[in-house]
C-alpha cells in the first residue's frame, strides 16, 4: 500500500511492534454494499489485517470504525469482517474492497489529516482520535466533567509525636533478600528476583537503606538502591547526605550492591564503616550507625569462592544503649522534645510546629530541616524585578509521591529570581499525607486528583487534572510551565522560561519551550545564550500558552489508552509542524536514576544523568528573532551551503575531527520519521542521543561539536538534503546494527569487573591483612 508523505499525521507507530496501523476517512459509495462509513452512532472497531502489498514491510492494520446497526443487518460479527480477505486493484498495489463470507465491500481509503490512531499494546482496542468529532469541544464543554473534581485534601496529624523507646535492631542478610527488625517487629523486607536467566543482576538488588528516628522508633526512609546498575550510587550518596544527624541508619545488601560503589565507599568509610571499601560481589554485608555518631555494628561475611556462588547469611543484632534515653530525659508516651524550637533560624517561622511535625516524621528534607537556615518560598514579591522579568508565569508541578525528589525541584525553584509560593500548583496524583504535609509547612497550593487508569496513562490524566486545575487557577496567565517531580532545575531556569516567552507570542510556528535538549552534552553543548528549533517532545521542564493549553486539552486520550503524554503532545495531529525551543546547554535535566520509563543502567547514565546544565544564575539570550522561522531556516541554509563534509571512513571508525568555528554536515539516510536507525547508529559514535531522532529541526540535527558547528542531515526526508553535494557519500547502516544499539547496556555491563574474594583472600584490618583462610564460608569477619 502506498502513501503520500503529506499525509504522515495519520501514521502511528511504536518501537519493537511490527504493525503499521493507517489512519483513514471513509467517504459514502454510489454503489455496492455499503459497510465502511462514516457514522457517529453506535459503533464497533475494526482492524483488518493483511501483508504489505510490496512484499517488503510489515504487516498492516487498517483500522476502520463500522456502525453496529449495518453489521447486524447484513448478518456480521465483528470476528467476521476481522477474519475477511482483502481484494485488491489490477496492479496489486492498492487496497480496493474487502471480501467476507464471498462477498466484497468496497473500501476508499483518503488519507485524513483530521484523525489519527494511537495504538500501544495489541491487548486494546485501536483508539481513533477524530477532529472531526472532537475539533469543536472546548475547555468549558468540560466544566461538567467529574474527573476534573478535586479529591478532599487529606486530614493531617499535627499532634506532637510520642516517645517510643527503641529497644534492639536486628537485621538478616540472606541470599536474595535482606529484613529489618526493631524490637522483634519486621518493619523492612526486600527481596531480589531474577532479570534474565544467569543474570547477576537482579532486580529489586543492591543496599537497603533504612532511617529510624530513635525516639519514636518509627521508620523516617527506607528504599533500597541498585548500586551494582550504573548511576544508582549519585541517589544513594544524595540521600544519605539528607538524612539528619542523630537518625539510626541502616544498610544491608540484598543479593549485590557492590559493582558500582566505588563512587561513594570512601564516604561510607568517612560515616564509620569498617567494611565499605572491602565490600565486593555477593557478600553478606550488615551496618548500623548513628548519622554523625558512632557506628553500633558492622558485620561482614565474604564470599571467598566465584561469582556463581554467594556468602552464607549473616544476622547483626544491636541492643540500643541504656543511657541513650536516660541521657535525653524522656520516658515511653511522652511528647518527643522539639529541639527545634531552640533554633535561631525557627523563631519567626509561622509554620514551625508545622515542620517540626514533619521533621519528626520524615527523612531526606534536611535543608527543611536546618536549625540555622531552613528552606522557605518567597512569599512576597521582590520589590526590584530582575531585568528578564516580563510576566508571572504559573509553575505547575505534578507528583505521584517521590516526594523527596518533589522537595527537591521545589528548593530548586525556591532558589530562582522573581518566583512565589503563591505561583506554585501542586499536583498529586491520589491523597499522599507527606505531600500533603510538605506543601503545607511550605505554604503551597496542593490538589489531589482521583488517579485514572494505569502507568503512563495514570501519568498523563493527572498531568490533565494539573492543566485543567491551572487554566482556572491562575486567570489572568497567559503561559504555564509545567514540571514533573524529579527534575533539577539550572539556577536561571525561570529566567530563561521569562525570556523564551517572547517566541511563543510572535512565532505561531513554535507550541512551546523546554528546558531540556536531548542532544546537550558536555561534549556538545558550551554556549549558554544559544537556543534551537526542533521537532519534539516538551520535556523535563517546559512551557506553553494557555491558547496551546485550550487547543490541547479537549483532545486528551482517555485513562482507557495506554499512552504516554509527551508521546501524545508532540504527535502530528496535535502539533501539526509547529516546533519546540531548546537551549544549547541545558536548564534542567531528568534528575532521578528510576521513573517510570527508566532504571539505573548504563543508558539511563549517560542519556539521563550524565548531563551538563548551565551553572550561571544571569544569562541573557541570544537575539530572539533569530529563533523565528524564517530567519532561522535561512541560516541553516547559509550553515548548510558553506559546509564541509566528513570523511565517512574516519566516521565510522570514530576519528571526528573538526576546527573551531567551522561548520560540518554529515548526510544520514532517513526516508520519514519512523526511519531513525541510520540516525541512531550515527549518535552511537558520536557517544550522544541513539534512541531515535528526535530533536531534530526539518530531520535535521544540529549541535556543537569541539567548539564546531554540526549538522546531521536526513536524506532524502530533510528540506535540507538539497545541499548535499553530488558524489556525496550518505551515511547509512543495515538493520543488523539495530543488534548493536539493543545490547548497548549488556555490553557495558560486561566491561565491569565482578570481584570475590576469591582474587583478594585478604581482608585489611586497621593495619593487618587479615587472611580469609583462617575463617570458613560461615564464619563472621569481626570489626
């Protein structure tokens, strides 16, 4: 089946699925069986599968909506029409009728820009968004809608926390799985389970960290951390860094967490531990400590044989102190004493009995909780605005409960010029009682949205709640930026979102701006005033206009649909070729190591975590009209027309070498949006973005590269490829490399050295070197 390129919008396609689902308008037929027409009754949805009728590409659903009421007059069940024949044209190119039960109905297929099919999981029903249907729906038409009813805010418990005296801890290590007692009561259990057949790594491995305020026994952290997956350990540093002085902490391995802890063992070895840098593959490992005090005990039990094997279990049990209550003067059921109240940097706080209550409650806040300066929003605004400041942009934040990554993005927004607390919305997706409380000792607006369906689609109808909410919450606002919970935000992030404003009045061309570029990495991205237009996703920290917003929002897939927003936001029908403003260097990036698309590996490290971001809190933009689409379409032109070609050879065998200031083009092979592997495969030797081409402007990447500029042209889909030369070599991979690109993570993992004590049968002791032949597989290495 053929198509015309200008009708892309009704194309939709997902990563690993051979299915091409072809979005279609039907139009009445002056003879034959009429079956496939355009109806808004009752109906049913048909997908009607054949093979490519080129015998090159997948399979093909054509996905069609038919009228219940015509089905059963002429006697057909859907499974019917489903399990029909197709009937082609002399030519055997083009789909012309469909035979069922010996009898054909005619089809006419017209490409439609008003419709389009998302489709995830073959387990759900094709789901056709037709502007025809909804183009009229506004935001009002929605004022009756439940879904957008706000929860009741959650009751919250403001009483004084009690004494309760923590008696014994113990903690067991086994195998795959590690348990925290306190006074005989679990309070903590992980246990690992298997990825892959023989895989080393499993999931739900590494440390278990565990928080306990001792005078009221009660659990203030737990999380366990992959720290034997790459990047896990910058969380697990961060967090134990957050923790309050005076906190029992607990750390158990589960399964492994050794593989990439070399970041942080000597920080663990500054908090007390004996064991940290000797700690390898599989050992049993048990520490408790006070946070800034003493260590209560560290035990250890190597595995002294191979990798396939692992250390006999091990139980740590300490007894607290006796005088550790007599010393502080409290009895069980007292009210815990509010040192805070002592606190210089408290006196004036209005909300401090507030935060004291939380403080009590919850670990991670530690600058919420500092006695000298503790965090707060500006309440007031600054009575002299910074010279970038041109309005007051709403700042809406959604959350589904990391809230120690929510305090976070909320300090980095703290920390930017001209930003209130009476800006910020916050959403959480269901009733969370420590969001609840964080939001009120900080003085914020929280709404609580009633979750609707599941995963990313839960995501994205709480992101609806949030804009719906922020159109009537902030009237008078012409632009919103909206931020998902575990960002971390550059000090001049508002700045920048106040002076990227300006584009999105005077450029229709442009839907929004983001903070985050995909192709910005430290190797590519030095200029902080520089800004870009690409085709994208809005993502990690954007903004748009409510006019967008109004547009947007009455086309939004139901809870029903499996989908991710930004997937949805930026698809054709609803973008319809306009763009999205980037920076060269970044203002904000994916700041937590797992999400619901991500986990702590060797990609998420390097295309999530290992990213520059401007450090600089002033920076004024490049000349703005520069981004307007014609002006910036001519200068890719004059870029393109001057610029030199690489030597495909030293391309591929990773020799890029390019001259300060000068411009270079490499010309990809990439027929239409869903040909991306050339693309990949050519960000791959370049150590950038190889998960598709996206951020590409026109199918064109455009970067810095050593101080050069960098162009990567696809052909023939680019506007752009007219400046290639002839005899120009164009860059281009076979599908195999898609081999290469998939096992990215498992390779890495194999560079990484698994070590048992079986290399290193000594243990350093103070001075000593301890040989592990003196003890069984059983025994306990003593402190």
């Amino acid at each position: 089946m053929a198509w015309s390129s200008d009708f892309s919008s009704c194309l939709w396609t997902f990563p690993l699925k051979l299915l091409l689902v072809v979005c279609v308008a039907w139009r009445h037929l002056a003879s034959g069986n009429i079956l496939f027409q355009p109806s808004n009754n009752d109906h049913a949805t048909i997908r009607l599968k054949m093979d490519d009728p080129n015998g090159v590409g997948p399979p093909q659903t054509i996905v069609l909506q038919v009228e219940t009421r015509i089905m059963e007059k002429l006697g057909l069940s859907k499974g019917e029409v489903e399990t029909g024949e197709p009937v082609m044209d002399a030519d055997g190119g083009r789909l012309i009728a469909w035979r069922v039960k010996n009898e054909s109905f005619p089809i006419s297929l017209e490409y439609s820009r008003n419709a389009a099919v998302f489709h995830a999981i073959p387990e759900e029903e094709p789901y056709v968004l037709d502007l025809d249907v909804v183009g009229n729906l506004t935001v009002e038409s929605f004022d009756d809608d439940t879904t957008l009813i706000p929860e009741a805010p959650v009751t919250l418990d403001l009483s004084p926390p009690l004494v309760k005296r923590l008696r014994t801890i113990d903690v067991i290590v086994s195998n795959s799985s590690a348990s925290v007692l306190l006074n005989n009561i679990t309070i903590a259990r992980y246990e690992a389970h298997t990825r892959y057949p023989k895989d080393p790594w499993l999931e739900d491995a590494g440390l278990l960290l565990v928080a306990i305020n001792p005078m009221t026994t009660s659990v203030t952290l737990h999380q366990i951390f992959p720290t034997s997956d790459f990047g896990a350990y910058r969380d697990f540093r961060w967090t134990l860094e957050s923790i309050l002085p005076g906190r029992i902490v607990v750390l158990a391995s589960v399964h492994d967490g050794s593989l990439q802890l070399d970041p942080v063992r000597k920080y663990l070895e500054s908090l007390g531990s004996h064991w940290s840098t000797q700690y390898l593959f599989r050992d049993s490992w048990a520490w408790v400590f006070v946070k800034g005090g003493q260590t209560l005990g560290d035990v250890i039990i190597p595995n002294s044989q191979s990798m396939q094997f692992c250390s006999s279990p091990v139980k740590l049990s300490v007894e607290m102190p006796k005088n550790w209550y007599e010393e502080a003067r409290v009895k069980n059921g007292e009210e815990v004493p509010n040192d805070w109240a002592k606190c210089p940097g408290w006196v004036q706080l209005a909300e401090a009995h507030k935060r004291a209550v939380f403080c009590s409650t919850y670990d991670g806040f530690s600058s919420l909780c500092s006695c000298e300066r503790p965090f707060t929003l500006l309440a007031e605004p600054r009575q002299n605005k910074t010279e970038q400041w041109r309005e007051d942009i709403p700042i809406v934040v959604i959350t589904g409960g990391r809230t120690r990554y929510l305090y976070r993005l909320l300090e980095n927004i703290g920390q930017q010029d001209d930003v209130r607390k009476d800006l910020i919305l916050l959403v959480s997706d269901g009733a969370l009682k420590d969001v609840s409380l964080l939001a009120e000792v900080l003085g914020i607006q929280v709404m609580i949205h009633r979750p609707e369906g599941k995963g990313p689609a839960r995501v994205s109808r709480n992101l609806r709640f949030a804009l719906f909410s922020a159109l009537k919450r902030f009237p008078e606002a012409d632009k919103f930026i909206i931020m998902e919970d575990d960002l971390v935000l550059s000090p001049d992030f508002y700045s920048y979102m106040q002076q990227t404003g300006w584009l999105l009045e005077h450029d229709p061309t442009l839907y929004c701006v983001s903070g985050f570029n995909h192709l910005s990495y430290p190797h590519t991205s030095f200029d902080s005033t520089r800004l870009y237009r690409v085709d994208s996703y809005p993502s990690y920290g954007w903004m748009t206009s409510r006019a967008v917003l109004r547009d947007l929002l009455p086309k939004w897939l139901p809870s029903n649909v499996t989908h991710d927003w930004d997937h949805f936001v930026s698809s054709d029908i609803i973008r319809r070729n306009r763009e999205c403003v980037v920076p060269d260097v970044n203002r904000s990036y994916h700041g937590g190591a797992t999400g619901l698309h991500l986990s702590a590996s060797y990609a998420t490290e390097k295309d999530f975590l290992n990213r520059t971001y401007n450090t600089e809190n002033d920076v004024s933009l490049m000349n703005l009209t520069r981004i307007l689409q014609s002006e910036y379409e001519t200068e890719m032109d004059d870029l393109l027309a001057h610029a030199h070609s690489f030597d495909l050879d030293e391309f591929l065998e990773g020799r890029v070498h390019t001259e300060p200031g000068e411009v270079y083009a490499l010309f990809v092979h990439q027929k239409d949006t869903s040909d991306n592997l050339s693309f990949r495969a050519a960000g791959d030797i370049l150590n950038i973005w190889n998960r598709d081409a996206r951020d590409a402007h026109q199918f064109t990447w455009r970067f810095t590269y050593n101080n050069a500029t960098v162009l990567f042209v696809g052909v023939p889909a680019s506007k752009y490829s007219k400046h290639m030369k002839p005899g120009t070599d164009v860059f281009y991979v076979e599908e195999d490399y898609i081999h290469i690109l998939n096992m990215e993570d498992l390779h890495s993992r194999f560079k990484v050295p698994i070590r048992t004590h079986l290399q290193s049968p000594y243990f350093r002791m103070g001075y000593q070197n301890v040989s592990l032949a003196k003890y069984s597989r059983n025994d306990t290495i003593p402190t």
